[in-house]
C-alpha cells in the first residue's frame, strides 16, 4: 500500500497490464513482464534524480522536486432535447478515503488498474444499444408552389368569338391592367423581404431554405453567398478569414453564424447531439471529445518544432519557461512574436470544422494563467493566448461544439510536469509560497469563471476543469480537497446554481483513487470527476499491439462504471493509444525513452520503437489493431477526450514523430473510428451503468446542497501547507489589487447593423472583492522557489486568506 510522502517519486507502483510472462501470440513468444510494484523481485520505479540530468537541465534539489511529465512522479492512493433560448437571438433549435490503491502512478507516468484485485468480469460501461443517442429527425421539404396558367381552350375560345372592340371597355381594361401591375410591384417584394424569410423561421431554418440553391439561381432575390448564415453538409462557410470552406458533415450537422447575431446557438455538431441551445443529457448523452493540447499551453511532444529551434540554446528550451527566455532572446528571430505566430497557425477554424466531421462534440482546451496575468520576473507571453481562446469560442458555437475549458498551469506549478510552465518542483500549496501560490490561482480562476458565465458564453464554455493534474500526495488530499471546495464556491457565486447556470467544475481525481472522491462535496451542483489513464508509462513490453485489444474493457471499465454510479459525472479527460512510451520529447527534452533504454532514468532496452513510430508503414493489421484499441478505450471509459487533437511535424525529420498521440492523423490514415458511436458495445458488457444520473448530479432537485458539517471540515485555507507549516506561517497576499477583467471578442464585419453587447467580463455584479496581491510595504519569495526553502522573515501575511464567499446571483432573464 502507497503512503503519501513529501517524496512522491519514491515507490511508485504501477498498475499490472492483463498480460502474462511469454505469451504466444500466433507462432511467436513474447515476453510480457508485468508492470512491476512493490512485491515484484527488483522493483525499481522509473524515475529522475539530479544526477541523471544533463548539467544544463537540473532539477531543483528539495522537498517537492518533481519528476518530468509522465514519469510517475505522483501516486494514486487509495426524453428529446429541451429547447433552449440563445442568447439575444429570437433562433431556437427544435431538433432533437481509501488509501487502498487501483491506481499507481502519474496520469502520463501511470497505468490504470487495481494493483492486486482483478477487474476481469466486473460490470463496466457500455450500450450497445442504437437508440441511446436518441432518433434522428427527418426534415420535410415544403412542396413547391405550382404555377396557374389559363386553360388552353379559354385563350382559343377567346380569340374566335371575339366581341366588338369599345373605347370604353379599352379604357377599363387598361385601369385594371395598372392596378394589377401595382399590386404585384407591391406584393413580389414583400413576400420575398418579408413573408418567405419569416416561414423559414417557423420552419426552424436559420437561414436560406436552400442555401445552395439560392446561390447557384441567377434569378434568385436571397441574400448574397457572403449573407449566408447557416448551412448542412455540403454548404460553402465563409471563414473568419474572408475565404470560403466546404462544410462537410455526413453526420447531419450544420453551422450557424449571424455577424448580426454573433450570439446564436442553433449550430449542431451532429444529428444526434443537441444543439448549443439545447440540453446536453449528461449521464445520457455522451462526451466525445477531443484535447487541443499544445496550442495555448505549448508542450514539447506536441509541438516539437518550437523546441528544436532552441535545443542548442543555454538554457535549452525544455519547457514554456526557457522556451519563452530564448525566444525573447531571439529578436532576429521573430521574438516572443513567435509565439502568436504558433497560436495563430497551430489551431485553425477548419480544425473545428473536421472535429465535428470526425463525430466529436466536444473539445478541451487546455490554458495557462498567464492568459490572465503575469508576475515580474515570469516570462511567459501575458494576456495574448486569451483572444485565441475567445476565437476558440466563436469557432465552437459556429460549429455546434461544447468546450471544456482547462487551466493546464497556475503559479509555481501544481506538478513540476513541463506542461505546467516550469518543468521542476511543485509549488501549489507545497513550500513557502504555497498558500500564496494557491490564493493566486484561486483569482485565476475566479476572474475566468466570471467571464465564462455570462450570458453570451455559458452554453459554448459548458465545462470548466479548475486545475489539471495537481500532484495530490505532495499536499495532501486534506489540502487538495479544500482548495477544490474553495474554487466550486468561486465558481458558483460567478453563475449561480441550477440547471444552464453556468459550467460543470470538473476535478481531477489527483492521482488519487476514483472511489475516494465519492460523497465528498455532498450534493455539490454539476461536478465531475476526471481521470487520465494511460498505460504507456509502466513497465515496457515487446508484445504485439493486437495483445492489447481488450486491455482498457479489463483494467478501466469497471472503474468508471462504478464512479458514474458513486460520485456522478466521470469521464477521461486525456487518454490516447500509446501502450509505450515511444516518440520524440514525449518524456521531455532529452529525457531519452524507456523502451530503446535510453530513458535518464535507467531501465534495460526492450526494443526498437520503429514498429511504434514509422506510422508511414503501419501494415494494414496495425492500424486494424490499434482502432480496436481505441474502441476498447472509448467503451470503457464513456465520456472522454482524447489526447490529442493534432501532433505538429518535427522539424528535423518533417513528420509527426508521435503518431499514436494524433486523432488527426489517426483519421487520415485509418486507424481512428470515423464514428466514434462504432465504440459502443466493443466490451460487450452484459451489466451496463444505467442512466440517468441523479437529479441534483445535473443541477437538479437538491444540487448545491453541501452539508455545514462538510464545509466546516473542508473550510479554506488548509491549516498545515506540506513543507511550509502552518498556514500563519507561511506569506499570503492581500485581496486589495485590481481585478485583470477578461475582454470580450471584437466584433467586426461588413453588414452589421448594430454591434451587440460581448458583455464586461464580470457575471456576478456583487463579487468585487480585490485580487491577490502583495502586502504593502512587505518581501515575498519568488512564486517559483524551491519548497525546502524557508519562509521569509520577518513573516508577510495579508488580510483576506479566508475569502468571504460572495453571494451567489440570482436568475435573470436573458435579453
């Protein structure tokens, strides 16, 4: 059994694969070790010291020093849619404590099982079932009106029995002639302004009832191709950049987009996801979702370009700190500017077009604080990765595509992981300036929960996950659980409580058991649990990728079945189909890999990785493998997100040098699913959870309940920081600083008749307390300083750590 240490690197175990020691698959052995653990004969868990570092990327030394991302630096212990109003628009859709451990190791350093007990039988999650998605609706052209013309035998009898011509008669004839004509001149135009536009409304088109007509007839008196604002499969979408996009989405989706009603919902990802402007049945209908990891939070696997551009640098650029000191350094080189460059390029609105192609409707889009703000001394990019996550937004709802936003990177890092900003040790409520750290990623999140629940965005940014991968055993799961109450209540007094108000939190489970979590909170409103399993990051192994065909059903299902049932909403927030650890940088920069036996942190070679990598030449049972792989993963884990999105090309060998981390290519070259639906049933489980979630899980009856008892057992801040000593003892900040408020889009275009509101950036009117900031007068450690420092004296304590919870508003009715 783990206990929790200040050591977290120090006997990890890792969870056993469902593999045995030389299996035969066909006609070969291969030898198939166990992931070890503690009981194994020379159990040594990978991992990373000082002295297995090149001098020029040491770690830190202390309490706290983490391991690169990914190398187990942390333990696990133990009815039809509802309609709608969007948001200024008349538009609506009508379409349809257990220290006991299963989990041993980092989320990119773990394997996900049960350590002794098995899983194989248990009940998991799966419907294989067609209707769980719901029917699909079936529209119904409107018959085209016919033409009334005078009988033939009228205009011949008239012309053979002709009467005596009069002056008189003329005269008339020619009055009633001018009258008809002025009718017409009156009429044509107001059925074409007026009556036709409104039919097509109450027909719930949002636009042209043939879009695609209308441009291609001469005659045709519809707007022109530019005034378009929505369209199916098929249709021509003019993009942000003026050029114009095939939509292509077999799956009857349709895009939406008014520049004078750049707040409309009525987009669809697919036939049988609701629209943005109707409810998403969580527990009912599932989460298909895809990460866009590396764009506004860069990672070096991810995006390995950026980085060997300065892999000679000193220091190296190993993660976004030093990335950001040498493209500072590098003016003749683009600058810091480079980094837009990479935001502007990087993820694309065709991106959000194909993820909705691909079946997928929801995506998570990791951010970092300094999207907010910065310190002196940090230098990361402030404030720009912002209005690329506002252009996410718009592209989202354009597109009928939920986000789950993910703050990936707060203050002196809540991992020590190099997606954390720093790659070295964990200062979030670790150290001396972990209160402080914590106080400061509280605002963070306040000051973003506030935007996202506003009216204009709260049905795009359905989902906000608080804090990604915190290493739970070195603060505790006392400390860690506090913090995450503390960030629900800043959450709910942006957006209130209930059903549409505002996001889900989601929680990561910490590295700490999934059942652990269960009843925690009481009957919080709209939480979710969020785990991310790999299998990767263990013990290697030189089986067959058709050997793991199975594996996540075995090793995963159960859990999550029973999570969904405990704790309410559970899902995979990252996952992917590495089963090693393969590929460029993805231990870090010049970490070096396990399964070639190059990793720094020793382990004998298991074999080549260019069966794993060489995706180029992927046999056609390769790619049959992995798909059933990724089935398997997708069925047991329900509702997930995939990590990631896109791999960027090396620029050394000029491709994508991780491909089982790409969706993207996945879909190219035919080893993802182009229906994620094709997952369900591949466990073949004969005991499914049974939806639906309970009331209160889904803003329901009852939800917000928190028990007094819960709250005063989880009241912030934490008593004790690991490594600082009681909280008086350690510096905090002052909540008397200005508040960074978030602005809204630019809304620009050339047809606009008015420019609607984008909103102040602030839901809650009454929240107005300050931001954290330094004491007048007073010294404070660097953010980023080694937790075995000691605290400053003499000591800095500001007013105000014990935030009063602001009033959570009351419902108002949108414009």
């Amino acid at each position: 059994m783990a206990q929790p240490n200040p050591h977290p690197s120090n006997n990890i175990q890792y969870d056993p694969l469902p593999l045995t020691q030389d299996q035969d698959f066909g006609n070969q052995l291969y030898n198939a070790p166990p992931s070890p653990g503690p009981g194994t004969p020379n159990f040594s868990t990978p991992r990373i010291g000082q002295h297995d570092l090149p001098s020029d990327m040491a770690l830190p030394a202390g309490a706290g020093a983490s391991q690169p991302r990914f190398l187990g630096a942390a333990l696990y212990s133990e009815g039809g849619p509802q309609s709608r109003d969007s948001f200024a628009s008349s538009q609506h859709s009508l379409h349809g404590g257990d220290r006991g451990s299963e989990y041993n190791g980092s989320v990119y350093a773990l394997n996900d099982s049960v350590g002794s007990r098995t899983l194989t039988g248990s009940p998991y999650r799966d419907d294989p079932h067609d209707g769980y998605y719901g029917d699909n609706d079936q529209g119904h052209a409107m018959s085209p009106m016919g033409r009334s013309t005078a009988p033939k035998y009228l205009g011949e009898k008239q012309a053979m029995y002709a009467a005596p011509k009069s002056k008189r008669k003329v005269m008339i004839l020619a009055v009633l002639a001018s009258l008809i004509l002025l009718i017409l001149a009156v009429v044509i135009p107001l059925y074409f302004a007026v009556i036709r536009p409104r039919s097509n409304a109450a027909a719930g088109a949002p636009g042209s009832s043939d879009p695609a007509k209308d441009q291609d007839d001469p005659k045709s008196t519809a707007k022109p191709v530019s005034a378009l604002v929505s369209g199916g499969d098929g249709s021509m979408v003019t993009l942000d950049d003026g050029t114009q996009f095939k939509y292509v989405n077999s799956f009857g989706g349709r895009w939406y987009y008014d520049e004078n009603d750049p707040f409309n919902n009525g987009a669809k990802a697919q036939e049988w996801t609701p629209a943005l402007n109707e409810t998403f049945k969580y527990g009912i209908d599932r989460i298909h979702g895809v990460n866009l990891g590396g764009w506004l939070n860069t990672e070096p696997f991810i995006s390995p370009a950026l980085y060997e551009k300065y892999a000679s640098a000193t220091p190296p650029a190993i993660d976004e700190w030093t990335l950001s000191q040498a493209m500072r350094a590098d003016t003749a080189g683009g600058g810091i500017g480079q980094m837009e460059e990479h935001y502007k390029t990087f993820i694309t609105e065709k991106d959000f077009i194909e993820i909705a192609a691909a079946g997928l409707n929801y995506v998570r889009i990791p951010i970092a604080y300094w999207a907010v703000e910065v310190k002196p001394g940090e230098p990361f990019l402030e404030k720009v990765s912002w209005t690329y996550f506002l252009k996410a937004i718009k592209w989202a709802r354009k597109y009928g595509i939920r986000i789950n936003l993910d703050l990936h990177a707060i203050p002196g890092s809540q991992n020590g992981w190099n997606h954390s900003g720093r790659l070295g040790t964990v200062g979030f409520l670790n150290g001396p300036m972990g209160l402080a750290n914590a106080q400061r990623a509280l605002d963070t999140i306040r000051v973003i929960a506030e935007f996202i629940s506003q009216d204009q965005y709260k049905d795009v940014v359905t989902m906000f996950g608080i804090l990604n991968e915190p290493q739970g055993t070195t603060m505790g799961q006392d400390a860690l659980s506090r913090f995450y109450l503390e960030a629900y209540n800043v959450v709910r007094a942006a957006s209130g409580t209930g059903e549409g108000k505002g996001p889900y939190v989601s929680y990561h489970d910490g590295f700490f058991s999934r059942e652990s979590w269960a009843n925690v909170f009481g009957q919080a409103d709209r939480i979710a649990l969020d785990s991310h399993p790999y299998i990767c990051f263990g013990g290697q192994s030189d089986a067959p990728m058709s050997s793991y065909a199975n594996t996540p059903c075995s090793i995963w299902g159960s859990s999550f079945n029973a999570s969904m049932g405990s704790f309410g909403l559970t899902g995979a927030g990252e996952f992917s189909n590495a089963v090693t650890d393969c590929g460029l940088f993805l231990n870090g920069v010049g970490l070096g890999i396990r399964y070639e036996g190059t990793f720094k942190g020793g382990g004998a070679r298991v074999g080549s990785c260019d069966q794993w990598t060489d995706w180029q030449n992927y046999s056609p049972s390769m790619k049959s493998d992995i798909k059933q792989f990724a089935l398997a993963s997708m069925d047991a884990l329900q509702n997930w997100f995939f990590w990631t999105w896109k791999i960027g090309n090396s620029s050394v060998s000029g491709k994508v040098e991780t491909p089982a981390w790409s969706y993207q290519l996945g879909l190219e070259h035919g080893w993802m699913p182009k229906d994620p639906r094709e997952a369900a049933g591949t466990c073949k489980n004969a005991n499914p959870w049974q939806p639906p979630l309970q009331a209160w899980q889904t803003g329901g009856a009852g939800a917000g309940q928190i028990p007094a008892a819960v709250s005063s057992s989880l009241a912030w801040p934490p008593s004790v920081i690991s490594n600082g000593g009681p909280a008086s003892a350690v510096p905090t900040y002052t909540q008397t600083g200005p508040i960074p408020t978030l602005p809204g889009p630019t809304l620009t275009g050339t047809s606009m008749t008015a420019t609607p509101s984008v909103g102040n950036g602030w839901a809650n009117a009454n929240d107005n307390a300050g931001y954290a900031t330094e004491v007048a007068g007073c010294s404070y450690l660097d953010p980023w300083v080694n937790p075995a420092s000691a605290a400053p004296a003499p000591l800095c304590t500001g007013a105000g750590v014990r935030r009063e919870a602001q009033p959570v508003p009351e419902p108002t009715a949108a414009p």
